[in-house]
C-alpha cells in the first residue's frame, strides 16, 4: 500500500535519509524503531508532505505522493506534541479537519462528537485544550486524525509525553482503534518495548538506513545486527563460529544446569536480581566477560545464589550470528 | 514593632508620593480645563465653556482629524508589515544583526530619526518625484516606528506558539491561507493588537517627526505646540483632557482583552 522507495533525504551536510526502501501493508500496524536522529521522524514526515525527499518516490496506492501539498494526501498525522488548537474547543478541534473539507457545520459537529466518543471522551467538546490532562489531550489529538477517515494514521512518538501508567493502557487502546478502524497506522518510536508490543513489523533505523524489517518476535530472536540485537532488549555475546561474527544469546536462552547444552561456559554469580516474574543471574564466566541470564521465578530452575559456581548453556537454534564489525559508531 | 510600623507607614507615604507624582500633573489638567477663569492660579468656578470653543476651534479640529487619519493609517501599515516582519525574523531568517536592525527605529532619538526622514523624503519624493510631503509622509515616518513596535511584540507572543499547530492544520486539510486565518492569526491576535494599541497611542502624540514632515498640513501636536508658543489656553486643556479620556479607554480596551485571553 506504502511504497517508500529508495528515498534519500539530506539537510545540509547530514544525510537524515539514506536511500531507505521498505513496503507497509493495507492494515499493518507499522512501527519506525530507532535512537534520535536515526531518520525516522524525517521518514514520517515526508510521508505527510512537510518535508520533501531529495531522491526516491514515495508512494500510495502506486500513486507518488512527492510533491503533493500535505493537505491534499489521505495521511493524518498525530503530532508528538499533540498540536491542539489552544483557541479551540475540544469539539472545534476535531470538527476542524472535516469543516476544512467542506462538511456543513451541524454534520461536522455530529461527527466530531462521534469520534470523540470513539476515544471515550464524549461529552468533553466544550472544554478547552488547556483544561484537559495529558492522556486526555492525546485522544482529542487522535480523535482529530481519525474523525477523517484517512487511509494511513501517522503517529509520530504517540506515548512519549505521557507517564508511565497510562503508556501501557493507550498501548492497548492505539491497537484496539486501529483494528476497530481497519486503517494503516505508522508509528514512530524509540522505545523498543512500545514498539514490539504494538506493531506487527517493525523497521529498526540507525543513521537514516533501516538496519532489519521484521515481525517483534523476528526482530528479536533472530537480529540481523549487532545494533538490533543490542538496540532491542538485553543481548550477550559470544565469538561467533567464523572469525569476525558474534554470537547473539537472550538472557532468557541461556540456561544454568548447562550440562546437556551444545555450548557451555563456566562461571561464578556474581549478583542475583529478583524482577517478579523472573530471576536476573549476572554470572562471571572463567574467561573475563560477564553475561545475564533469565530465568522464570516459578520454574524447576535451581535456585542459586552470589559467590555459587554455575555452567551456563545454550543451544545454537535459539541463537542468532551477526557481524562483530560495524562496531558502535553512531550508537 | 515599632519598626514595623514606621516601615509601614513610609511605604505608604511613598506609594502616595508615587501616584502624585505621576497623577496630580494630569489631575491638575484636567481641573484646569473645567476653570472657568480660564488661569492656572486662580478657580474662577465650573464651566464647560472652553470644551465649546474648542468645538468651534475649527483649526484644533482639523488638526485633530489629521493626527487620526495618521495614527489609523500608520496603524495599518505597522500591523501589515510588523507582523510580517515578526513572522521572518522569529521562523525564516535568524540573524542576530537583523534582530539589532529592528529595533533601531525604536531606539535613535526621534529627532535624529525625522532629520533622517525629512532629508529623504525631500530627496526621493519633492526633487525626483515632485510630490510635496503632507500627512502620508508623516504616516510614512510613523510606520517606520510602527513597524518596529508591533513587530517586537508580535515576537515575544510567537515565541510561545506551537509551529506544530500550523502543521496539523495543513494536515487535516486546511490550505496555506485558511491556517493563517483559522489557526495562526487568532493564536497571534492578542500580540498583534497589544502592537496596534502601541502604535496607534505613539502616533496620536507624536510631535517631532510630525513635525519635520508634515510639510504645510497641522497635526494636533503641532497645533498644541504652536498655540502653546503664546501661552497655553484653557482650550488646550479641554483638548488634552479628551486625548487623555481617549487613551484611557484604549488601555481600558487593551486590559480588557488581555483579561479574556487570561480566561480564554
């Protein structure tokens, strides 16, 4: 449906976009991963047309969009700052995009107040902006994006400014709208939980190049990096099997009755941390270099404590190989 | 506690000495303008009489028509072109000379700056073009200051606004110029009328540009001035008493507005 094709985007001497190609789906719920200044917001915002790219085409529907005024393209972005109209009401805010189309004013109130209720805010259109709380400002700015039926929702750091607890509810709330609307989302984030919680494919971005496209659970368990293992959650590293690659192992692949597994590294605990669901070993191996591991809090696992010997295991299936090189410019 | 209320006594002395010093010359004024002996040194009783011949006074009159075709014309002007002017040095080019640039008008002494006009202006208009100056060079000369004034205000309010308002309303489909008019302009209004109310009271008594440029016409100033020369009249009292009642209400107007953005 979205065709970003081999787009380059400089401002000045720095390259924000390097020759990026990547396709988004009729109904995907796509996520833009990277640190700042990784590309990504840039990316988005030529999709909305504030920005235009330097070469490449962008397209929609197999129609390119470059050149197109951002208010003639069927894509709404909600604004990481939310951008409400602070001399509007709530419900002239929503109304505003469909009274711009030329919707009658009473239609226009009529589908405002509908969308508001979409984001269960009714009742709420004769406040003010200012008289909102955070989480309340982010559905009105939602509201505003979806009361046009756009084809493609942009959202650039949806969460970013709101607190920790309610991050985990609009999580939940961003992927139940987009399947009750059945549009495309493309969100743009660099938290990498946000990401993998919410979107079915994510691009991870790193200095204005896509570094892996992929499902969360892709992404993670088979990175094609040494930046997306480490940029998406915890990795430990081990020599790879060819000279100049690493191996990448999750915390929670590596084992501590290691006995039975392919690869088995000696060591001593050093700490023991206790999440909840689960148990952090942080385990000194023989060699010098210092690993995590993960284990269930409730499981069979025996119970270890600092200062213990243990032999670390893990098989080769539930490991990925990546490059060591590319080292940690930029990172 | 003694202290305390020797400190608190003198506070309010000066307090008092304060409005005194700033009220009792207007107050005195406008006394004066009611004294029917018509001197500064003696009540000779109640009279509205200088305000009717004032009304008669058809050279006070005209003049004080001039001064407001002035002021609403220069007006304009500083708020077309201030605001432009805001918008360019605070989004598109940001130069720390441009900046000192702008606020040259506001500073040089007015005398300087009408020498600086009346010099030009005779050059350019009367010797190339033939034109001889009357009010539209001083409304000229008032936009320079204008300008100057309503931009440095329209700044400081677009300092606080969100850039990202004007991009989503080009988002949800609003052109160009229906943001301005829908988005911007009533975010920016209070700054661009708080910088008409400033232009506007500062040309309605501007005396030295006026005066260098105005060529034969009379703006009030200049005829206050020039009527002062043998002495002032109780008819000037009753003019600067209706020009102050008439400033008042423009602050009046001004606070009022700024009160509802306060709500808003």
């Amino acid at each position: 449906m979205i065709e970003i094709d081999r787009i380059t985007k400089r401002f000045g001497a720095v390259t924000a976009v390097d020759d990026v190609s990547l396709t988004i789906a009729e109904n995907e719920f796509f996520a833009l991963l990277g640190p700042s200044g990784c590309g990504k917001t840039t990316l988005l915002r030529m999709l909305a047309g504030f920005e235009s790219p330097d070469e490449g085409r962008l397209l929609l529907d197999g129609s390119d969009l470059v050149g197109v005024k951002p208010y003639r393209r069927p894509l709404n972005m909600m604004f990481q700052s939310y951008a409400l109209f602070p001399h509007m009401t709530v419900e002239q805010n929503v109304a505003y995009g469909l009274r711009m189309e030329g919707v009658a004013k009473a239609a226009a109130r009529e589908r405002a107040a509908e969308a508001l209720e979409q984001v269960q805010l009714g009742g709420m259109g004769a406040r003010r902006p200012a008289q909102l709380s955070g989480g309340q400002r982010q559905r009105v700015a939602l509201a505003r994006a979806l009361v046009k039926k756009p084809r493609v929702l942009l959202l650039d750091e949806p969460l970013s400014a709101l607190d920790r607890q309610i991050r985990g509810e609009m999580q939940i709330e961003l992927k139940r709208l987009q399947h009750q609307v059945g549009i495309t989302f493309v969100v743009v984030t660099h938290d990498q939980e946000e990401a993998m919680s919410m979107a079915d494919r994510i691009a991870v971005m790193r200095a204005g190049r896509v570094e892996q496209i992929g499902p969360p659970d892709e992404l993670y368990e088979r990175p094609a990096t040494r930046f997306v293992a480490s940029f998406l959650g915890d990795a430990n590293l081990f020599p790879g099997p060819r000279p100049g690659t690493l191996t990448v192992v999750r915390p929670e692949m590596l084992h501590l009755d290691g006995a039975g597994r392919e690869h088995r590294h000696e060591g001593r605990v050093l700490e023991v941390v206790f999440l909840g669901t689960a148990r952090k070993y942080v385990v000194e191996l023989d060699d010098g270099a210092t690993v995590q591991a993960r284990i269930g809090a409730h499981g069979p696992a025996p119970r270890l404590t600092a200062g213990d010997r243990v032999t670390l295991g893990w098989d080769a299936a539930d490991a990925a190989v990546v490059d060591a090189e590319e080292a940690t410019a930029g990172v | 506690m003694r202290s305390d209320g020797g400190r608190h006594w003198a506070s309010g002395a000066v307090f008092l000495a304060t409005v005194a010093f700033l009220y009792l010359p207007i107050a005195v004024l406008i006394g004066l303008s009611f004294n029917a002996s018509g001197l500064p040194t003696s009540w000779g009783g109640f009279t509205t009489g200088w305000y009717d011949r004032l009304f008669a006074n058809d050279e006070i009159l005209s003049a004080f028509r001039n001064t407001l075709i002035v002021a609403v014309c220069a007006t304009a002007i500083s708020v077309v072109i201030g605001t432009l002017l805001a918008f360019g040095l605070e989004r598109t080019v940001r130069s720390r000379a441009l900046d000192a640039g702008s606020f040259v008008p506001m500073v040089i002494p007015d005398i300087v700056l009408a020498i600086a006009l009346l010099s030009f202006y005779n050059l350019v208009f009367t010797q190339w073009m033939g034109v001889r100056l009357g009010l539209w060079s001083v409304i000229l000369g008032h936009a320079v200051f204008g300008i100057a004034f309503v931009s440095a205000i329209v700044r400081t309010r677009l300092r606080h606004f969100d850039d990202s308002t004007v991009e989503a309303s080009l988002d949800l489909g609003a052109t160009e110029l229906q943001t301005f008019r829908h988005v911007t302009l009533p975010q920016i209004a209070p700054g661009v009328i708080a910088g008409a109310l400033v232009a506007f009271t500062l040309s309605l008594d501007e005396f030295v540009i006026a005066f260098f440029t105005a060529g034969t016409e009379v703006t009030f100033p200049i005829q206050v001035y020039s009527m002062v020369r043998f002495g002032v009249t109780p008819e000037i009292n009753a003019a600067a008493t209706i020009v102050v009642g008439f400033s008042l209400m423009l602050m009046l107007v001004a606070v009022r507005l700024r009160g509802q953005e306060d709500t808003a």
